[in-house]
C-alpha cells in the first residue's frame, strides 16, 4: 500500500476509534459499556439470564425488592439459593473487587433503567454508604 | 501473551484455511477437513498409501446420571464437545447458551450427541453435574453428556480435541481454558473447531453439521 494512503487509513481507525470513545463519556453509557465488559457473558447482553442456572436482570423483581443490598452483591458475589421471579437459582457469581463505588454506581443505575427496567437511581455516596455494610467501599 | 493451547488451535484453524484455499476441487468444498497430523502408510498389498487422520483416544467417562459414556457409546454418530465447569466465572455460560442453540435445533436427532467435560471433577461430582444440566434445560441425558473423569484423562483428552484447558491458580476460577467446541465425526476424527464464544463461528457449526451427517450416511449406506 502506498505510504500515504497507510497514513490515511491510520487516521480514519484513529477517528474510529474516536468516535466511538465519544460514545461512552456520558454516566449512562459506563454503566452500558462496564455491564458490557464485567456481567454479559453471565447475565447476557440483553439482561435476560441463561435458564435457571443464572437469574434474569431485565425484569427482575429482585432489583426493586432488594435494591439496598445490590451494591454488595456486586463487591462481593453471591452464593446459595435466591429466588428471581419465582424462580429459584442456586449458582456462584464471583465478587467485583477491582470496580470503584462508582462504577458500580453507574452499572446498578444501568441495570435499574434497561431493558423496560424503571428502579430508583443511586448516588455514588449512597453506594459507598451501602457498600459499608459489606466492608466493601473503596472510597472512589 | 497468546496461551499455548490457543496456538495450537489457531495453527490448526488456518491449517484448515489454507487446505480449503488450495483446493479448487467441488468435492472439497461440501466436504469438512479432517483437523490434526495426518500420517501416510504404504500398504504391505501395495495398493495405494493409507492416510491416517488424527483420531481422538478411546475413552471412559461418567455422566450426569452416573452412567458410563464410551468412545463406542458414539461410534457412528456426529458429536459436538466443549469444556466447562459448574463454578466457572468467566466464559462458560456464554458458552453454553451457545451450545445451547446447537443443541435445539438437533435436539432429539439420534444421530448427534454433545459431549460437555469438567475440567473441574473434583467440585463437579454426578449430582453438581446433573443439577446444572437441568438448570439448563437439558432433559435427555443420553443426548447431552455432562461428564466427568479423573483429572489426565480430562486434559489429555481436552489436548485431543484441541481445547485450551488447564489448571492455572491466576486464573477466574482456577483454570484457564477457552470456548472451543469440537466437531467429531462416527469414526473420532475432529472435523471442524469453532470458538464457542463467537455467534458467527457457532452458526458456521451450524452450516457445517449437515455436511458432515451427509457424509455419516453416505458411509453407512455403503455395503
């Protein structure tokens, strides 16, 4: 390939790639990218859980009934029966420890508003204040 | 850094492109590559050499039902295999709800089995595994094995159908392995190898079955 055309085609990537960085600066879309990244392969990219072997989010009457303790369940996984619409699971989901307060402030507010999901939203404080419960804040 | 076990699968994925890039012949292209060494034998009656493919070991396993699986169980039939284990944190249940759409659409056909190993037996005994076959809907244990076996055996025969598996303490979960699924023709020669995590590779799985029943058929109805 002729050199300046190399040159061209490496901008257009970089501009690419720019754009697409410009996507996620916006609250709502660290959620959507950090759910992405951190919960999919589990959960699946539409929320909608993998039979009975791991729980739905999208619709999940757990998310409302048990709002104050989803911080935690996030640090630190979760273990033993629980009970998502009727339906009982009993699997491992492995703890979070690398996430900030508030990254996992943005992935509950994306999980409580997706999928036709309508929960309260939290604030980072709230969250490192739930986190307390666990031992679980970081602070950030 | 790229896992050892991922370069064999690679090498062995762009071996397969590069046979099927050379070949213009019709016939190669509705027939699937035979993957791993092939070995050339002169015949002791002088006919034309012998080509001997790579052939999985003949194998003992147990399943969700404590029954035992044997390479014989699936003499004949076509069979599609991963690896996973019941805590796995990472990759495995995107994997099987993969599987899970190979699964469907062959579900019930007696001619294809699917093989799903632990690479964790000491944790997923017969009731771990019979649990999380049922918590995935999969009713027909003599269709789709969960199946486990001691420790070598599994990993030998992960190496075999060209799957990353292997115990590793810095690793999610304690093992690093990846989502290969392996397709086996009647005969336990591995006939195609599809990244379980990718949607596309599991559709080219499900282009290339039909093939390879085809080809199943076409043996058995010979005399």
């Amino acid at each position: 390939m002729p050199r300046a055309l190399q040159v061209l085609r490496g901008a257009a990537i970089a501009t690419a790639f720019g754009l697409l960085a410009g996507c996620f600066t916006n609250k709502q879309n660290e959620g959507a990218r950090l759910y992405q990244e951190h919960c999919s392969n589990c959960h699946g990219e539409q929320g909608a859980g993998l039979r009975r072997l791991i729980p739905p989010l999208a619709g999940s009457d757990y998310l409302s009934t048990n709002r104050a303790a989803l911080p935690c369940i996030l640090r630190k996984g979760q273990q033993g029966l629980v009970v998502v619409n009727a339906v009982e699971y009993n699997q491992v989901m492995p703890p979070h420890e690398d996430l900030t307060d508030s990254q996992i402030t943005n992935i509950l507010n994306f999980l409580q508003q997706s999928w036709g999901n309508k929960g309260e939203a939290y604030t980072i404080r709230e969250v490192s204040e739930l986190l307390g419960a666990c031992n679980g804040s970081d602070g950030r | 850094m790229i896992h050892p076990f991922f370069r064999r699968v690679l090498l062995a994925l762009s071996g397969t492109l590069l046979l099927a890039s050379c070949s213009d012949n019709k016939q190669q292209a509705t027939t699937l590559p035979y993957i791993g060494e092939h070995d050339v034998r002169a015949r002791t009656d002088g006919g034309p050499a012998d080509t001997i493919y790579a052939t999985i070991p003949r194998f003992t396993l147990t399943n969700q039902e404590g029954k035992t699986v044997t390479d014989s169980t699936l003499a004949g039939k076509v069979y599609v295999t991963d690896f996973f284990f019941a805590t796995c944190p990472s990759i495995c249940p995107k994997m099987q709800s993969e599987m899970l759409r190979v699964y469907e659409k062959y579900k019930n056909n007696p001619r294809v089995a699917f093989l799903s190993h632990t690479i964790d037996p000491a944790h997923d005994s017969i009731p771990v595994l019979r649990d999380y076959a049922e918590r995935l809907g999969v009713t027909n244990a003599s269709q789709w094995q969960f199946v486990t076996a001691p420790h070598d055996t599994i990993f030998a025969l992960a190496r075999a159908y060209m799957t990353g598996a292997e115990a590793d303490k810095k690793a999610a979960g304690g093992f690093a392995h990846n989502g290969t699924f392996a397709l086996v023709d009647g005969q336990r020669h591995v006939r195609g190898l599809y990244d379980g995590m990718n949607p596309q590779e599991v559709d080219r799985l499900l282009r290339e079955m039909p093939l390879l029943l085809a080809e199943e058929s076409a043996k058995q109805s010979k005399p």
